[in-house]
C-alpha cells in the first residue's frame, strides 16, 4: 500500500469549503472522485485541516492511501487532468505509511489581505477583503502582539465543533503595501 502525500491549490469561491457535506460542492469531493478515477479505488482522503467556504489554498497539503503504482508523475498529471480548472494538484510524493496529513503537520501558515483603499478592486475582489476607512497598521502591529503564544480562541467557533479551540500563533504581521 502507497501512502501519497499531495500538495493542493485551489481558489475555493465556488466551493463550500474542504469537508465533504451535504450542502454543497467541497474541494475533498472533486479531489477525492477525480484520484479515484485514477487509481481505480476507494480512498480515504486527507486534509491537513478544514477551510471555510469561498476560503482558497496554495499549499494545502493532504494524503491518501492507494495500491496503485502510478508513477507519481502520471498520477499529478492524471488527477489534475479530472480536477476543474480552480483547483490543481501542484506535487505528489510517496510518504512513511504512518504520514497522516493533519496529524503530522508541525504549523499551517494563513495570510489574510485587506485592501486598503477608496475604491474596490475588480480583478482579484474574491482575493482580498475591501476596507475603505483609514487603518492604522503601525497600531495594528502592536495590538497583533497580544495574540502570540498560546490561546483558546473558543470564542470563534460554533457550538457544534468538538476540536479543540487552543492553538499557538508563532508569528504575527502586519504589511503595508502600496499595491495589491
């Protein structure tokens, strides 16, 4: 048995985030049938976490288990061959068996962008949250530094969530720049 590692991109607008549900398109269903197809099995798929919907990725990492033996470089390029055009299998490689894509993973890192101006932006709105009043980002940065170490950020998520709400937040910027 093959336990394969990928590494995934995707812009997730049209999509009700990574988990599999009843109510709505999910990036795991598209890539879960589209592997699938490939290696001509049931899988169990992978994440390294969850995304929320309209939430994009460009190193998503999941892993699957498969006893295919696809070249890896056949295996990205037939899975992306069966994948829609907003999400891409960047890279593949054959991992220990005991790799598990959430449990193995020592940090995720999250950008969030705002633009910061007048107008909106056309090209690349799903990309950035349009904020038009006056931020002060020397004073955000000095604010941001209460939210590193270790914090239960509880407060965030519904109810019904069982996972833990504790996480540690090694490093935390604030960039302005002039463009988009």
């Amino acid at each position: 048995m093959n336990n394969i590692k990928l590494i995934i991109e995707y812009d997730g607008t049209n999509y009700a985030g990574w988990q599999q549900q009843m109510n709505g398109i999910t990036i795991h269903e598209k890539l879960r049938k589209a592997i699938e197809r490939v290696v001509n099995e049931e899988i169990d798929l992978h994440g390294s976490g969850r995304t929320d919907a309209g939430t994009h990725a460009i190193g998503q990492v999941a892993n699957f288990k498969t006893k295919s033996n696809i070249t890896i470089y056949n295996l990205v390029q037939a899975i992306n061959t069966y994948l829609p055009k907003d999400i891409v299998v960047k890279s593949a490689k054959k991992v220990p068996d005991k790799f598990h894509s959430r449990y193995s993973a020592k940090s995720k890192i999250y950008r969030y962008t705002i633009l910061n101006r007048k107008n909106r932006n056309a090209i690349g709105r799903d990309y950035c949250l349009h904020y038009s009043m006056h931020l002060d980002a020397e004073k955000m940065q000095k604010a941001s530094k209460a939210l590193i170490g270790k914090h239960d950020f509880s407060a965030f998520k519904s109810k019904s969530e069982a996972i833990s709400s504790v996480r540690t937040i090694i490093r935390l910027e604030i960039k302005k720049r002039e463009t988009f």
